[in-house]
C-alpha cells in the first residue's frame, strides 16, 4: 500500500531527525497513582508500519516537530514499535454500562497511553496510540485496529475539531503492514489520539462497583485537579465536580445537536469525564432531518438515535452521581442528603442542554437578539423540516442566502418535498427577522459561522475508506479531510462535498470498529 509520506515505511528504528532523539516531554500523572488504575505494560510491535498522516498543526501546538514524527524513529513510536523517552505505556482501567448493561471490567482493550504534554496553551494533553495490540483488558480480543476505522476517527475527529466541538483530536495514523481479522480480512492500522484525559464516567464505575471509596476518592481529586480546579475551592468539592461534568456535557451534547451529529454508541465508557467527544466508532452525520435517526449497526432498539442523545447523555450522569455517592456522603450532613444534592445537580442538566440548544438555533437562524417566541419557531421549523426529510446541514447552509432577502428563498424551498411547508414558516421567521438591529448581509455573514457547508457526509467518509483499504491510495482520504477541515467556507471545486448522497450512495449503516 503507498504511502502518502516519502519518509514513511521505515521499521528498524533510528536515532530521529539529524540524528537527535525524539522530544515529547512527557509529565506523566496518571502513571503515579496506585497500579490498581491501570496495567503497565508496552506497545506490542507491528511488522511493517508505513506513515499515512502526520497532523501538522496539531503537533505544533503540542511543541512537537512534525518532521521528527515522520522520522524512521518517529514512525516506530507512532507504530508501538518503540517507546519514546520519557513515556510510560500504560492500559487504563474502568468499567461502563454498554446498552444500558452493566460491565465492571472493561478497560483499554487495544489501547496504550504513552504518556502526558503540556500543550502551548499550557493544558495537559494523554498521547494514546489505538490498535497497538492486546492488554490485560482485551477480553480475547487481539487488540488490533483495522485501517478503516482508524481512518474514521482521524476524519471525524478532525471535523469536529474544526467545527468547534470538543472532541479528542488525531495526531496520526500509520498502517501496520499486518492483517486483522472482523468479518473479512482487513488492513491494520494504529493511530495517535489526543485527549484532554481518558477518564470516563467508567473509570468511576470500576472502583465504585468494587466498593473502593479510597480509590474513588483518589480519581475525583485527580479529575478536580486535571480539569474542574475550581471546584477544590468549592465548600463541597465532589459536588461541584459532578456539577461541573453535567454542566459540560450538556454544552457538549446541545453542540451535537446543532450539527446532526449522531455518536452512535454512548455508553458510560465513551463519556469523557473533561467533556469531549471520545470514541468514534458507529458514528455519523444526519442527513434528512429525523430525530429517530440510527445508522449505528449495533444499536437495535434506537436507545441512542439522533433525538435520544439528551437522555441517553444524562442517564450516564447518574450513574456517575451513583458512582460518587460514597464520597458526596462524607462531605454532606447525612447519605440521604448527598443523594439530594447529587439528584438536584442532575437536574441542571436538561435546562442547560436547552439553554444552549436554543441559543444555537437562533443563531443558525440569524437571530441576535432573544425574543420569547424564538424556540416555538425554531421548532416548527425542525418539524416541517422531519415532515419533508429536508438535508439538515444544507437546508440551515442555504438559509444564510435567504436570511439576506426573499431571492434566496428558492434555494431553501426546493428541499422540501412540499415547497409550502417552507414558505408558510418562512413569513413568520421574516417577520422574527425585521426584529434584529442588523441588515441582512452582517446576518448572513453571522449564521455561515455557525451552519456549516461542509460535515463529513457518511458516503463520502466510507468512499475515502474503501479507497485505502482496496489499496487505491489514500488520496480520497486526504481530499476530505482537507473540506472538512475548513467547514464553514465556501471554496470553489468542494462542491461534491456540500451535496446529500444520491441514492446509490446512501449507507445506511455504520459500524464499530472492534
């Protein structure tokens, strides 16, 4: 298979760029907790890795050279055959409910943490490679990533990125010059994540369902620590922790769904206690607007369809409150009153999620201002738009030309299946419009900063897949990428990019990697 980097391919390892030793500057933490978080162990090592993509930017902004990573030394760490200085390879340990059922043993599967950075933003980031072979936690499975979804989560993880969604970030993939066994034969893969940490609302439920209060005590003063510092001021330090983490994730989920954003598989171990997205597996992107909308293969009874996500989202918070009960009791009067304040803390959630979901629509709706009928508009919007099937990204993109005057009216109209579903909603939101102190083009400049003209479309993403994995190249691979990552601009020769799937194009499905 080529290789998009002339510097890649190379196994043995080497001394680095010019001769000088790869620099991460590993500051590890989490590697200092009792051995009871994790399991330490190496990366198994790969027979032929070859490098597929470097993240330039991101490396850059983590003060790492971008030409050492595609060094002959830099490809052998990426691949797991060699371990950077300064790293300590760990597997981490946690639990999680899959599907509503609960597993008190899941833990990093095919996952090893190399170890921390400090950022130029000066936020301490895990550098994880996924595919880098069996732990004590795969469960009889071989550890191994397949080259297709690895090149899944470094498109949508990316787009995410760049559509202004927390979410973990991909530094790099590289092929393993290895096959792995799914339903058929496939290519290997390993890829570098970024993360602002790998605590989930699992890692709590691994030591809570061994009755450990030391050891949840431990992991919600080093979550405090990491990332709600704050909240060790607080009076009642755990609750503001778990105040904090439903207060992020309702952002985090409102931001999914702004975009059609459907992750496909939230279960307690894919939610990331700092608040980002994690774990990109069956995910997709909407295209007709439904909110029973499933392309997650696994996912039979629709638990978390597009419109489930709120509910799913703050189902897993409380079993991240049941989790920290042991410790909110010993900083509260009584048990009893530390399970009302965890239930009161829950209970922010919904308003939050919606605060933030309906400040959203309104500015895809190029409304600056709020007025009290604005969520009751954009609601009879989104139902005429589920009624008609309208694309949900390209009806927001095309009401940017409308919100300037009616000429641009047409473009939004012919996405309805009943062209008067629109127009009869279209006077009203006129009406909301003449309301806003700023003159169409401002407006129109406003709503393009947040409806996006590009997602990575889910025919697009399986295109540029089946493309590296046939071993046609990675070429498709690298031209999405690039449209994704600018999603909000308008550039000539991108236009595919924008449009639905034809119909012979429409996947209907999307599956886990593992």
């Amino acid at each position: 298979m080529s290789s998009l980097d002339s510097s890649a391919g190379m196994s043995s390892a080497s001394s680095g760029l010019n001769g000088r030793t790869i620099q991460f500057g590993f500051d590890n933490t989490y590697s200092r907790l009792p051995e009871l978080f994790y399991a330490r162990l190496n990366p198994t090592a790969v027979a032929a890795p070859q490098l597929v993509k470097v993240n330039v930017e991101l490396a850059r902004d983590l003060g790492l050279e971008p030409d050492a990573l595609r060094s002959h030394e830099g490809v052998e760490i990426l691949a797991g055959n060699r371990v950077a200085e300064g790293a300590e390879p760990i597997a981490l340990a946690y639990a999680g409910h899959q599907f509503g059922y609960f597993v008190p043993q899941l833990g990093d599967g095919r996952a090893i943490l190399l170890g921390e950075v400090l950022g130029h933003d000066g936020v301490r980031y895990d550098i994880q490679l996924k595919g880098s072979g069996p732990t004590p936690f795969s469960r009889g499975g071989d550890g191994r990533a397949a080259l297709g979804p690895v090149l899944r989560e470094y498109l949508v993880s990316e787009a995410m990125a760049a559509l202004g969604v927390p979410t973990t970030r991909a530094l790099a993939a590289v092929t393993t010059g290895e096959q792995v066994l799914r339903d058929t034969v496939l290519p290997g893969a390993v890829l570098t994540r970024v993360a602002a940490s790998h605590l989930r609302v699992g890692t709590f439920q691994y030591f809570a369902a061994r009755r450990d209060v030391k050891a949840v005590r431990l992991l919600a003063d080093y979550a405090i620590a990491r990332h709600y510092p704050a909240a060790a001021h607080a009076k009642q330090p755990y609750l503001a922790l778990l105040e904090g983490i439903v207060a992020r994730q309702a952002q985090l989920i409102a931001k999914w769904m702004l975009i059609g954003f459907i992750h496909g598989v939230m279960n307690t171990d894919n939610t990331s206690i700092s608040g980002e997205t994690i774990d990109y597996g069956p995910c997709a992107f909407m295209e007709a607007y439904d909110p029973a909308a499933v392309f997650s293969s696994i996912d039979h009874g629709g638990r978390y369809a597009y419109g489930n996500q709120p509910r799913a989202a703050l189902w897993n918070l409380a079993r991240l409150a049941e989790g920290l009960l042991p410790v909110l009791a010993q900083e509260s009067t009584s048990e009893e009153a530390a399970v009302a304040a965890a239930n009161q803390a829950l209970a922010t959630f919904e308003p939050r999620f919606e605060a933030a979901r309906i400040a959203g629509l309104r500015r895809k709706l190029g409304l600056l201002t709020e007025r009290e009928g604005d969520a009751a508009l954009a609601e009879d919007l989104l139902q005429r738009m589920a009624q008609n099937r309208t694309d949900f990204t390209l009806t927001f993109r095309r009401m940017c030309d409308a919100a300037i005057g009616p000429d641009g009216d047409a473009g939004v109209r012919t996405l309805f299946s009943e062209p008067g579903a629109y127009e009869g909603w279209a006077t009203g939101w006129r009406r909301r419009l003449d309301e806003e102190p700023t003159n169409g083009t401002v407006r129109a400049a406003a709503m393009r900063a947040v409806n996006p003209a590009i997602i990575p479309r889910n025919h697009s993403v399986e295109a540029a897949i089946a493309a590296a994995t046939r071993q046609q190249g990675f070429q498709q691979f690298e031209d999405l990428l690039d449209a994704v990552s600018r999603p909000y601009e308008d550039r000539p020769g991108l236009e595919k990019y924008a449009m639905p799937a034809r119909p012979e194009q429409c996947v209907l499905q999307t599956f886990c990697g593992t």
